[in-house]
C-alpha cells in the first residue's frame, strides 16, 4: 500500500490523501491548508507516512499557446516548442534560471488533436522564478512533489475551447478528487522539468548503485578469498590430472618419447591433425583417434598413422599377431576395407604390421 498527498491549489487549497492498493486508489482524507496569490502556503497536521507528492496548479497560474505542428510525436514537441515560442513571448531576464527568453520559463505541451499530417498543440508554460518558489515554500514541510499539473486543464482540454482557459474552471469536490487520481494514474502534463526536475528517484539510484559497488566488492573479497583456499587443492588436483595424462599421450603417440607438456603437446598434435582435416573428404583424425583411444589395444603400439584423403595407414608392433587381428576386427566397425596389409617378426621377437583401411560411406 501506498499513501500519495495530492495539493490542490486553488481558492479553496486542499490536500487530498489517497492511498494506492493493487492498483486502485481510494480517498482517506481530505485536508484544508492555506495559500496566498503569492505562494505563501502554510500547511499543519500534515501526516509523516506519505510516500510521495503532487501538486496540481489553477489555470490562472499558467500561461498559454496554441500552436500548430507538423508531427504528433510528444518528444519531437518538447524539443521544438522553446524555438517556436522564442521571440514571440516577451521574458526579461530573470536570475538565477536565465538571461531572458524561454530560458526562463518550464514548459510542457498537450497535443489536442489534428488532421492532414498537422497537430494542434497546446504550450503549457510558467516562469520558473514562480515555480522555483512554490517548490521552495513546499519543502519548508518535506513535500517535493515528483509532478507538478493541473486538474482543472485536465478538465478544460476534453472539450477543449481557448477562452476556458481565461479564468478557474468550475469543479465540484468530487470531480476534483477523480481528477486527481486521474492525473497519478497519468498526467497530462509535468512542469518539473530542466533545473526544476524532480530528482528524488535519481538520489535513490545512486544510493543503490552505491550500496550495490559495495556489496559487490564484499563479494569479490569474498571469492578471491575462496579461491585462495582452493589453489592448494587444485595444484595437487593438476599434478594427479598432469601425470594421467602423459600416460594417456604416451598410449596415443608411442613415438614421442620426450613429454614435457603433455596438455601443450597433446593440443600442438590435435592442431596438425584439424589442420589437415579441411584438405580430407571423410576421414575425421579426431574421430580416428577417439575411436583408437577407446579400443583395447592389447600388446599394440602404434608407430606411425597416416590419414590421406579416404585412406587411412597404420604402422605399429605388436607382441602377438592375434591382438592385431582384434585392433583390424574393431577398426571395421567404424572404417571399410580394413586390411593388414603386411605383417613381419622383428629381431626382437615383436609382430610388425601395416594396417589400410577405407572411409565408411554413409
């Protein structure tokens, strides 16, 4: 739930307490406070569990054009209206805001309806002098209003003719309240605009923001602190993982008989083998070597693989013939024409034998 103050200037000037639930809202309470021509506003009992504020102004307090626009676009229309109305209303300079000009005026603009690719656009303006100081008198009792507009516009623009805006528009209590809640649920303009904004929301994100950095480095302390208590136990970890996999190089490239970085060697390998991949219609060396890894070898070693285009050549020495015949029986499952091509017994009593095969078609 949420309690919103609503102060409605005015000849009469009220504060309405409406509370916010689930979307509805709901007037609680009605409050009189005073108000001079000059701003001199004087509020007593004001509750302290407000959350936050609007302030609706009489259109005797604003100041008017009609204009025409060649587009409907609200931010094109705020950008455009300062050079439009330049020149055409008088300001003198009025210090600190500006040396004259717009540059002393807050304005909005409500785009009242158009035809044929042309809008008619309402200027909506004050002096920012006035506005500054009923900000001012305001927060003498914590009220910064997040919008500043008015109702009785609200009232004047749905059936909108220029002379409704020369004096207060006539509303009852109860169509001061609906419009009010009307106007926290989407106002038809905001005067709190430029050096005037309302800036409560930024505060807060900068504190979050704050909050968040410092949570956030709690955080990393926290992790590096962790990680430090890990590196002991990875380092053993690495040393295990190390050793298992100088075996695991050594089973697949017999022939290297100096290792020293098994994973920088292991990786240099796998890159001549890709390498040549993209010259080879089928034959994966990454696929073949998986597949070699996974068979049970016996008393096999390979000395030599050669992968040429569809054609694959393995060289290597066995204890018994029969392992070589069980390494050719398992490369035919993932490879066609699996032959041991030659076969001789070396001086020292070990099997030597050439192994061909083919690329599997589909």
């Amino acid at each position: 739930m949420e309690r919103i103050g609503f102060i409605d200037i005015t000849k009469e000037p009220k504060l309405y307490i409406i509370e916010r639930k689930a979307g509805n809202f709901e007037i609680k309470e009605t409050k009189q406070f005073s108000c001079t021509k000059d701003y001199d506003i004087s509020i007593s009992g004001l509750p302290d569990d407000i959350d936050e504020f609007y302030v609706s102004l009489p259109v005797t307090a604003l100041n008017f054009r009609l204009m025409e626009l060649p587009f409907s676009d609200k931010g094109k229309m705020l950008s455009v209206l300062p050079f439009e109305l330049e020149g055409i209303i008088f300001n003198p300079p009025s210090p600190p805001f500006s040396k004259g000009g717009m540059g002393g005026f807050v304005l909005d603009g409500i785009i009242l309806g158009g035809n044929e690719g042309k809008s008619r656009v309402l200027a909506v303006y004050i002096e920012k002098t006035v506005l500054s100081k009923i900000i001012e008198k305001l927060k003498a009792f914590n009220i910064d209003p997040r919008v500043v507009t008015s109702i009785e516009l609200n009232k004047a623009v749905k059936d909108f003719h220029p002379e409704k805006l020369l004096d207060s528009v006539d509303m009852s209590q109860g169509e001061r309240v609906k419009t009010a809640i009307e106007e926290i649920r989407h106002s038809l303009i905001n005067l709190r605009r430029g050096e005037l904004s309302y800036t409560k929301d930024a505060e807060r994100t900068k504190k979050s923001l704050r909050w968040t950095a410092i949570l956030g480095i709690a955080a990393v302390v926290l992790f590096l602190s962790s990680i430090t208590l890990k590196i002991v136990s990875a380092r053993k970890e690495t040393t295990a993982i190390q050793g298992d996999m100088r075996k695991i190089y050594s089973e697949i490239f017999p022939g290297d008989k100096l290792i020293t970085a098994g994973l920088y060697q292991f990786k240099s390998r796998l890159k001549e083998l890709k390498d040549k991949e993209g010259q080879l219609v089928g034959i994966s060396p990454l696929s073949l070597l998986l597949n070699l890894s996974n068979i049970n070898k016996g008393s096999v070693t390979f000395d030599e693989i050669t992968i040429d285009k569809e054609r694959v050549m393995l060289r290597g020495e066995a204890a018994v013939f029969g392992d070589i015949q069980q390494i050719k029986d398992a490369l035919s499952n993932v490879l066609n024409e699996v032959n041991i091509s030659d076969s001789k017994t070396s001086a020292q009593g070990r099997v030597l034998f050439t192994i061909t095969a083919r690329e599997k078609k589909g």
